[in-house]
C-alpha cells in the first residue's frame, strides 16, 4: 500500500532528526577526543591520567553487579583504547544511571505499588496446584511488586491484527479513560482507525491519554505528532526525546506496549501500532506477533505500570495527584478455571533483571518442554546454560527465530548463538513466513508468557519492559497450540549448525558476538 504525501514527509523528517542527532553525537565526541589529543605539552601527564581513569572504570565495571557478559566487552576496549573506550563508556555505557532518573521511578514506585491489592489467596491456590507456579509468582512479587491474581479472565491472540480489532472493539465502550503506552506508532492506517474511535471517546467525555517511545516512532511520525493529538483532546506525552547532544538516559527506551480501557479491560503482547504489525503492510514477509486481552483485578497492574512512566515525564504541576481514581475494585471472587494471571514490569534503573528471570525460571521449571519463540536471540552465559541444562536434563527446548530478518547484522548475531545451543540438544527453528516479533514461552502445558521482552541486550537489560506470566488456564494450551502451528512452518536448522557453518563465518560471528552487549 502506498505512503500518503503526509506519511512520506513525517518519515523523512522523523529520520532527519534522528541522522542529526547522531552525527550531533559523534561530533561531540570527536572533539573531546581532540581536546585531550591537543594537549600535547602535556601529553605524559595526559597519558598517565588516561590509564589511572581507565583502570577506575575497569574495576568499577567489573565490580558492578551485572553479567559478565556485560562487562567484559567494555573492560576489553578500555584496556584496548584507553582514551576512546572510557570517554565512550562515561557518554554512553552508564545507561540510565542517573542520580534523578533512578529518584524519580523510585519516588513514584514508593506512591503506586502499594495501591495494588496484594491479597495472597492466588499463591496459596498455586502452591496447592502446583509449586513450580507459585515460586514463580512469589518471586515476580517479590522483585517486581506486581501479584498474582486468579480472579482475572486471559484471552490470547495468535496474531497482531486480531489483537488489534479486539482492542478497538474495547476502546469503542470506554466511558471513564483510555491509557496507550507504546514503544513505535505510525501516522498511517492502523493509528488512523485507533484515532478516530479515541477522538469519539475524547467527544464523550472519556480522558484519553497515549505514551510513546521518541526513538521507536522516530521513523514513523512527524515532530508535530504531540501538537496535533492534542489539539484533538488526547493527552499525549513522548518518552526520553531523541535531540542533538550526549544523554546518558538515551540509551534506555520504552519497549512497553499497554492499553488500558477504565480499569476494567488490559491489552499487551508484543505489537505496536504500525502498519506492518497487522498486515497493511509487510516489508518482511508475514509479521506474527501475538498478544493479549485481561479482565480482572489484573488490569490494575498495566494501569500502575502506565502511571509509572506517565508521570514520570511530565512536568511536576501535571502529575496525577489522586491514583484510586483510576484503579477500580473488582470482584475478587476466585473461579479456579481462571487459573492465574500476572502482568510484571522490567526497569533498566534497578539491579534485577525481571525479564531474564522469568525466562531462565521456564527453563528451570519445565520437566516435559520449554519453548520460545524471540524475534533476536542475543543471550547472557546464564541463559545460556539454564536453556542448556534444561536439554541436558532431558527437557524438549526450543527456540523459533525469524525466517526473514529485519534488521541483518543483528540477525548474524542472533544465529551466532545457534551453534552453542544446539551442542548442548536445544533445537532451533527458523519461521519461515517472515518475521516474527512475538515475545513468547510455554511450559509443560502450566505456564505461558506473553509481553515486550525479546530474548536480547536491549530488552533484558536497556528497556523499559512489560511482560505477562499466566498458568493453569486455557490459555495456556492456546499458546501451546499456535507453537505447534508455527512448527509446522518453520525451517528446523539444529542439524546444520551441529556440524555447517563456514571459517570465515565462524570468525564474523565471533567478532559479533563480541560486541553484541554494546549493541
């Protein structure tokens, strides 16, 4: 389908910022470069403070509570590029490190997270049922401060575009507000029919209000996006803008993707709302991508993670004062074939790594089989070896990756992993339609996951995230069933990455795996 005029420009002018920015932060790092290469009447004392900063930040580095496989590609190009690798690092490597960032998520969790009911009635029914579930859901608690709930209806999509017509269907009922956080929205058709049904709602008297990522959108939309929603009557806030010059925060984007409608009905999965997550367009083959839909005390969950990054961006006079208003009670009555749902969020401003967890948990917990299915496979040693454990104990492992890249490099990457899997008997499929972005894992028919966070860097460890665990329901088996649909589909490559792969491949893919935590 052909860009409109509009659509074309928006583009354009959304890529332009994002090049100047970019050559904006080379240039200032070129010339701090070249300030310290200036310096030559002092270029032994230069050098000599050069290496004693460079050894602080090797044993900082070292000494932070990170993976190693985080750590030891900046310690290697510190000690390889003394000057280059730490001025890089302290621009660059301290992701979302700041002092006022970590207050400010701090100060609004400390408001927010007390408000969810934390009645234990869920863990209790899971420790009768199950025990793997509910070690699983008291750590999510724990760590994260979102419960369990088995009071809450689950709903799985097996595809974007389902998704997405089950979410309009919802908004067009709204009566109190409508809250959208989203990682890419696309001035195009599929934003056009959401906009139309959020602008009646606005008519209504419904608060709408949508949240996106400036660098996930940066290609999609115009720089006017915000003036004109709100000229409409839609509240519309853009997280951590991509400008010119160094930020430190830059690094650290918003993956989540939420809709909440009046407390009531919950959407997340692994879509946006651009075109090509629902067929309107489809750059790279068919795009599967799954999602789902909550009714329940669950909900309460997405609308305290909306609020989170809502109202930590705005200005201090706009903040929400009164939380309850949008946090309605529901029945709590416990229907044993709900079985339990539990949305969870994951920060890159704290030291737990929520997303992995849950993952290696699956892993760990699977006696019969744990799959997955991740649009990049960029993994820790840790997860690494939990998901080989898990074969080597027996346990049917596998993992579906795109048949069709998006992004090429990234997918040498991903398939630079293949080889240690496979060693260790975890199988890898290739779907072959095209690309798949969902986000996904099910377990000995129990447990299931659906949510933001690939199997990557960027996710376990840079984004804002959101995921969903459910166990002991029928949706359960639905995302069970659509893994073996996808099967059937997809290209089974175990066998060629036991024994194939070229030397010069070989080599590529270790210089990438090398650097592949920086990416």
């Amino acid at each position: 389908m052909g860009q409109t005029l509009e659509h074309k420009e928006a583009v354009k002018n959304g890529i332009g910022r994002m090049a100047l920015a970019v050559l904006s932060m080379f240039a200032e790092l070129i010339v701090l470069l070249f300030a310290v290469f200036q310096l030559e009447g002092h270029a032994q004392l230069i050098l000599e403070l050069t290496h004693l900063l460079a050894l602080i930040l090797v044993l900082y580095i070292y000494s932070r509570h990170i993976t190693s496989a985080m750590k030891m590609p900046w310690i290697m190009l510190i000690i390889a590029m003394p000057i280059f690798g730490s001025v890089l690092y302290l621009l660059i490597g301290l992701h979302g490190s700041t002092h006022r960032m970590k207050r400010e998520y701090f100060e609004l969790d400390t408001k927010l997270l007390p408000l969810i009911d934390t009645d234990r009635s869920a863990y209790k029914l899971a420790e009768k049922r199950d025990k793997r579930i509910a070690n699983l859901m008291s750590y999510i608690y724990n760590y994260s401060g979102y419960p369990a709930y088995n009071d809450t209806d689950i709903i799985y999509y097996d595809d974007g575009e389902k998704g997405l017509e089950a979410q309009k269907a919802e908004l067009k009922k709204a009566q109190k507000f409508i809250f959208m956080e989203y990682h890419a929205i696309e001035d195009a058709e599929s934003w056009h029919g959401i906009q139309e049904i959020l602008v009646d709602r606005v008519k209504a008297g419904v608060e709408v209000r949508v949240f996106y990522d400036d660098m996930g959108s940066i290609g999609f939309i115009n720089t006017d996006f915000v003036n004109r929603m709100e000229s409409l009557g839609i509240k519309c806030q853009v997280f951590n803008a991509f400008a010119p010059g160094m930020n430190i925060f830059l690094n650290n984007r918003d993956h989540r993707k939420i809709t909440v409608i009046d407390g009531k009905v919950g959407f997340t999965g692994g879509y946006n709302l651009a075109n090509e997550y629902f067929h309107i367009t489809e750059p790279f083959g068919f795009w599967k991508d799954t999602g789902v839909r909550l009714e329940g005390s669950a909900v309460n969950s997405l609308t305290i993670i909306f609020l989170e990054m809502w109202n930590a961006v705005i200005e201090d006079s706009e903040k929400d004062i009164d939380f309850d208003i949008f946090l309605p009670k529901h029945d709590k009555a416990s229907d044993p074939s709900k079985g339990f749902v539990q949305p969870y969020a994951d920060s890159p401003l704290d030291d737990i790594a929520m997303g992995e967890d849950v993952y290696i948990s699956m892993a760990e917990m699977a006696t019969d089989y744990v799959w997955f299915i991740t649009p990049y496979l960029i993994i820790t040693d840790e997860m690494n070896h939990a998901l080989s454990m898990a074969a080597k104990r027996g346990v049917d492992v596998r993992i579906i990756t795109p048949g069709i890249p998006d992004k090429k490099i990234i997918y040498s990457v991903t398939r630079s992993y293949y080889a240690g899997l496979v060693r260790n008997g975890v199988k890898i499929y290739e779907y072959t339609p095209g690309f798949c972005h969902a986000k996904m894992s099910v377990a000995d028919d129990i447990a299931a996951t659906c949510g933001t966070i690939n199997m990557d860097y960027r996710s376990l460890y840079h984004h804002f995230e959101n995921g969903c665990f459910f166990a002991d329901n029928e949706a359960v088996m639905d995302v069970r069933r659509d893994f073996e649909a996808m099967f059937e589909v997809s290209r089974d490559v175990t066998d060629y990455y036991k024994i194939g792969r070229g030397a010069l491949m070989k080599i590529g893919q270790m210089i990438l795996r090398l650097v592949a935590p920086l990416l």
